[in-house]
C-alpha cells in the first residue's frame, strides 16, 4: 500500500464498462481488465485503488433487488480496508440502486459514491473518466482525518448529490442526474466544493448494520385523466400486493370520482398501503390544500412529501421486507430513514 488512503471501485456494468459485442453489434459489459487498461489515470492519484467485479457486469435495466443486496454485501464485507467505495453502475437505474442501498445501511461512516457514464470508457469524448476520478477523489476525501461525505451518494458530471434525492432526468446529456428537492452535497470545478451543511453525519459509534431484506410486492400506479375504474380496481386485486406508489397529478390530487375513492379505501381497508407521490419532480405532495386530495386523505392514501419515485419504490420494499403489520410501514414512510425525504 503506497499511500494512507484506499478506495475500492466496484465494477456492475452499465454503459461506462461497454464497448461493441462481437455477438451482436451492439452495446454490452467488456470484462474488468479490458475496462480497466482504458484508465491508466488510476495509477496517477495518490490514493490506493483496489477493484472487485460483478461477474457478469450487466446492463442496469436487468437490476434486480437480489443485486442490490450484492453490492451492500460486497461493501460490508470490504468495510475495514477501505475508506470509500466507488460504485460503477449503468446509470438507467442508478438512481434506484442508490436508494435501495441508503435504506440498508445504518450507522455508515465511509463514502459509498455511486457514478457511471452516458457514453463508454473507450469512447473519445467520454464523460466516464471524469466522473470516475472524481467520485474516487471524494471517496477518499477526508477532514481532519474523517470522511468529508459518509453517506450514499451520486456523483454526475460536476454534482455530488444525496444518492436517493436523485433522478435520472437525461438519455442524452453528461448532466443526467438531478437532485431536485435537496441540494447537492458538493460541486466540482476547478476544485471540489463541499457543502458540509446538507451533508449527513452518523453521531453514534455503533457498528454497520447491513439490512438485506426487501419484498417487491408493490406496484405504481400512474394517474391520468381518463384513467378507467376497471383499471385501478384490477390493480388493488393483484394477488398478494402489500402497496401501490400512488403518482398524483400537482401537489397531490386525483380525480374526486367516487369510484377512485372506493377503490382506494377498499384497498387500504385491507392492509395495502398506498402512498401518495406526484408526478411533478420539483416540490412536494400537499394533501388537503385542494379538494381533489381530500379523498385521497380519507381513503387513507400516505403522503409522500417531496420523495422521488425511485425513492419511494425502494423505501416501500425495504419496509415490507422487514414488516408483516401495515401499520408499522405506514409510520416509517411517515419520517425520513436516511435523508431521503423533508416532511
Ligand atoms: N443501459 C445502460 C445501463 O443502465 C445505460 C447507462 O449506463 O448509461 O446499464
């Protein structure tokens, strides 16, 4: 070990470790030497890199939650040696892994810095390397001997963002990432600038705790004016859904039908839990300030303040993961777990 400071990078796939497939022509994981021989710039910082790959690396569509628990797992088991962990992903669903992993960490004190790119390594005008170098920098960034950001998060091209505040808001931009309801945890130019205030601290001393547990028996519901009752009817009758990530129009209102509010007051009635999130990414759910809410109020329906979808679908499974009684989830999608939401 060369130097006081060691970062593991965490190779899964996604767009940043992709170059042409002989099969087929078209884009898909190179193998981990073959990805790392296109950053001789590793050996440059003056921290020491270590890496470990998924094996396969995959595109981050085919992300599923078993992958999540693998690279929290990969994390815990490396947590002593390392001081941070870099973990490349495919950014399409880079901002649902992010969240996932916050919610199964407690009591974390190292950076866990998620990044990827819109085009691969090997490409000219790519934006991986940058959004590499950078994420191990504030991996391994440290102050008065202590991590600058213990906490999961996004690096994307000049923004350090709370990893489940993000979206990915781009196919087609090196900005892809947004964090549009808090604000970034630092920002980078000719230097990287912390914004120490917004960034999250563990106060106690306790171990890490990695919780694994997740239950995908949801589904999302997305309202739009017209929406047919047998729809949202066949919805709640999904055999064995626990909770419906409900998307709302504006700050939080739906149509005031009868029927919406029959529906949804059966299902809560039975134990699914429906939460409330809108469609807008700028700003928050507020239930009761119009009429067309007030039913949802009654039926039950959790506001779901001003998280992101991503957020919400990830918080949801790891609740009904580690809780049989609805109402033991409702009262934890009621408070922030880890940042990822303002009440
Ligand atoms: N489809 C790719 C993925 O998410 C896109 C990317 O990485 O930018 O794995």
């Amino acid at each position: 070990m060369k130097y006081d400071t060691s970062v593991l990078l965490i190779l899964t796939g996604g767009t940043i470790s992709m170059g042409e497939s002989p099969k087929t022509g078209a884009l898909a994981p190179l193998d981990k030497e073959r990805m790392l021989k296109l950053i001789p710039e590793l050996e440059m910082l003056p921290v020491n890199v270590s890496s470990v790959s998924f094996d396969p690396m995959i595109d981050s569509s085919d992300v599923e939650p078993s992958f999540w628990v693998k690279i929290a797992e990969t994390i815990r088991d490396n947590y002593d040696k390392y001081d941070g962990f870099v973990v490349l992903h495919g950014t399409d669903t880079m901002a649902y892994s992010a969240s996932a992993v916050s919610f199964m960490f407690r009591h974390l004190r190292k950076p866990v810095i998620f990044t990827g790119a819109q085009l691969p390594l090997g490409v000219l005008r790519s934006d991986a390397k940058e959004n590499v170098m950078n994420a191990i920098e504030i991996a391994a960034a440290k102050k008065e001997g202590k991590p600058i950001v213990p906490e999961v998060a996004v690096f994307f091209e000049d923004a350090l963002m709370r990893g489940n505040r993000t979206t990915k808001k781009s196919t087609e931009f090196f900005n892809a990432f947004y964090s549009y309801n808090y604000p970034d945890l630092a920002k980078s130019g000719v230097h990287i600038k912390y914004a120490p205030v917004h960034i999250m601290h563990d106060e106690t001393d306790k171990p890490l705790v990695v919780n694994t547990k997740f239950d995908n028996n949801l589904v999302v519901l997305t309202l739009f004016p017209g929406i047919r009752p047998d729809v949202v009817e066949m919805v709640f009758r999904i055999p064995k859904l626990r909770a419906v990530v409900l998307k709302s129009f504006g700050a939080g209102n739906a149509p005031s039908a009868p029927w919406l509010y029959d529906a949804l007051k059966k299902g809560t009635d039975a134990g699914i839990v429906v939460v409330n999130v809108s469609q807008c990414q700028i700003g928050r759910v507020e239930m009761g300030l119009y009429e067309t809410s007030l039913n949802l109020q009654k039926a039950g329906v959790l506001s779901g303040y001003d998280m992101t979808i991503e957020t919400a679908v990830t918080k949801l499974m790891h609740l009904l993961g580690n809780y049989v009684d609805p109402q033991d989830i409702m009262d934890r999608m009621k408070i922030s777990l880890c940042g990822e939401m303002t009440v």
